[in-house]
C-alpha cells in the first residue's frame, strides 16, 4: 500500500507538474509579452489549466475512470481549486509585493506548497480510489 501511494504521489506531482508549467508558461506570456498586471496573469491561467489539470488527475494520478463520478468530482475539485485560487493569489501578493521575490520563483514556491496540501485532499475525499489505473499494488513498479 505503501508503494501504490507513492506511485500515486508520484503521478499527481508529475501530472501537477504537467498543469503548473503550462500556468507558468502562460503567466509569463501573459505578464511580460501581453503586459497585464501578474496578479491577473496568474488568475488567467489559473482557469486555463483547471481543465488540464482535472483531468490528468482524475484519469491519471488518481485513476478514477468511473463516468458517473464525473459532474461530481468535477464540481468538488472546482470548490478545491477555487480555495486554491484565492490562495495563490494571497500567497503571490505577499511573496512579489511584500517580500519582494520575483513573480516566477514567487509561483513556483506557492505552487509546491499548495500541491502537497491539495494531493491529501483529492487523494481521501475527491478522487477516493485504492487503485490506480492499469497498477494494483502487487504491480505498481512502472509509472
């Protein structure tokens, strides 16, 4: 069980991962080739890659393929990526105009951080399944 949690753990990082660059790709493009204010850079991304990154982590991390599971989760990973939303932009506002660290370094930081939490979240009350699409725990050494 160990082990299938770590593959899991491993495929929401990796997943996540996939999500947050695109977010920092289209941060970038929108604060410094678009010129808009990186608070709006970020809230703009952020609701480009929900889609994204619901369904990596549905379909892929977490292995939940049940269709009739779907508008459910869907609606509940809103409600947690909404509470992630305001939460990036707190945290952003404090890393860039109180602390004065770069927006980039500032969202890689409050990425990680946010990821850790929200993986015990969506693993226990969101995506709840003791499997992971294609690995079960006695075959659970590939990704």
């Amino acid at each position: 069980m160990k082990r299938l949690l770590r593959i899991m753990f491993l495929r929401y990082l990796l997943a996540g991962g996939t999500a947050g660059a695109i977010h920092l790709l289209l941060l970038y493009l929108f604060t410094d080739i678009l010129g808009i204010y990186y608070l709006v850079s970020t809230s703009l991304a952020l609701f480009i890659v929900f889609w994204i990154s619901f369904i990596l982590q549905k379909y892929w991390a977490f292995g939940e393929t049940s269709p009739h599971r779907f508008g459910r989760q869907a609606v509940y990973y809103f409600a947690l990526h909404s509470m992630t939303f305001v939460s990036n932009g707190a945290l952003m506002y404090l890393c860039v105009s109180v602390l004065g660290i770069w927006y980039i370094f500032s969202q890689v930081i409050v990425s990680l951080s946010i990821a850790v939490v929200t993986f015990f979240i969506n693993k226990k009350y969101i995506f709840h399944q003791t499997k992971i699409s294609g690995i079960n725990s006695e075959d659970s050494a590939s990704l």
